[in-house]
C-alpha cells in the first residue's frame, strides 16, 4: 500500500469573498479577530495562481494583521494528479494592531487516492517579538471524504496528530514531526487546521504546516 504525507503551512489569509458551498475542492478558510474570510481554488477574485491545486493569496493585512506569502497546494486528486500532499505556509504574519489577535485558519481538499496506510506530520515556524504568542496544529483525515475548510472550524473525520507551542521571549521556534498508521482504502479528504493568539507587534514567519505521504 502506499504511504501518506499531507502538508500545510496555515498563517494565511484572503478577503472576504464568502462561505463557498459544499464542493470537493482545496478551500481555505480563516479568521482574525472577528473578520472571517474565505477562498476557493480558482476563484479568480482571491485566487492569484489560477492553476488547479494552487491558491495563492495576495499579500494584505486583515483586522491589523498583515499576511505575506501565502500559498496553500495540494496534488493526488483527480484534478491535479500526484503524491497525495495537502500543502499550506506562509513568509509572514505580522499583527500591527494595538493588541493582541486571535487566529484561527483551515485548509482542505477531498478526492486523494488511496489505498494509503501510513501518514507523516510536520510543522514550523519562528516567533518574533512574539513573547506569549500561542499556536495549536491539527491534522485531520476522513476515510470518508468529507469536505474541510467550508469553516474554519469545519474538519471532518479523525484527529491524527496535533501540537502546541507558547512563544517565549524576543525570539523563538518549533518545529514538529510526527507519523503513524492509517487506513484510507479509497478516495479520502486531508484538512489541516492552525488556532492561536499572535501578540501585539508580534511577528510568526516562515510557517509551515505539513501532513501527506512518503
């Protein structure tokens, strides 16, 4: 059987372009602060990259948090052939507001190939000026396809592996692997899900957020 790998790197963000109806499709979906917003592959209003499994946001800033560099891929569907990787980072979050904002932010897609009967984790990032910044990884599968990411609290299926790190002091990291067995005999969904607090003036760069096949 082959094996999974699925990757994210969720410090992203779009404009507000609505909740997209249920679709097996590589969907973001986010919020900072009370501003929610969303993207759909292909969406040429808050889709800079028009290929099929790419979504590349532009950069801008939301409730006083700007977002740079952010690109979410994802390949082993029927619409874009492959290893079966869902794949989401960004260069940068920096919150400019005067106080601290929360983040929360999930991506998805449906329609892997299996048979898959291992899965690898892994995620980065580095803390600036961040001092009590908080950030909690989630890694979903669903052996029954379910779409994710309609909202940001929408991950259908199992929980297969999460992690948690505080930033603490001026500068910091993490960094997290995992693995494990996992049964996915047919057509299955992958969403990765990234909640925190990002600090006044606090900067999170180079995030990744990785979950697929090896």
């Amino acid at each position: 059987m082959r094996r999974l790998r699925l990757m994210a790197g969720t410090a992203a963000a779009a404009l507000l372009i609505g909740v997209p109806q249920t679709q097996a499709t590589l969907l973001i979906a986010g919020q900072i602060g009370a501003t929610t917003f969303s993207c759909v592959d292909n969406n040429p209003a808050c889709d800079l990259n028009l290929t099929t499994g790419t979504l590349q946001l532009a950069n801008q800033t939301i409730n006083g948090v700007q977002i740079n560099g952010s690109i979410q891929t994802s390949t082993g569907t029927p619409a874009n052939p492959g290893m079966d990787i869902l794949n989401a980072s960004s260069l940068s979050l920096i919150n400019t507001a005067t106080s601290s904002r929360t983040i929360a932010v999930t991506v998805g897609d449906t329609d892997f190939a299996g048979p898959i009967d291992k899965f690898f984790t892994s995620g980065s990032g580095t803390w600036q000026t961040a001092n009590g910044s908080t950030i909690t990884l989630n890694w979903y599968n669903d052996p029954n396809n379910n779409q994710g990411a309609e909202t940001t609290t929408d991950t259908p299926g199992n929980l297969i592996d999460t992690f948690t790190d505080v930033a603490n002091g001026p500068a910091d990291s993490f960094a997290h692997n995992g693995s494990g067995p996992i049964s996915d005999l047919g057509p299955f969904s992958m969403t990765l899900q990234a909640t925190g607090t990002l600090a006044a003036g606090g900067q999170l760069e180079r995030f990744s957020h990785q979950f697929g096949n090896g």
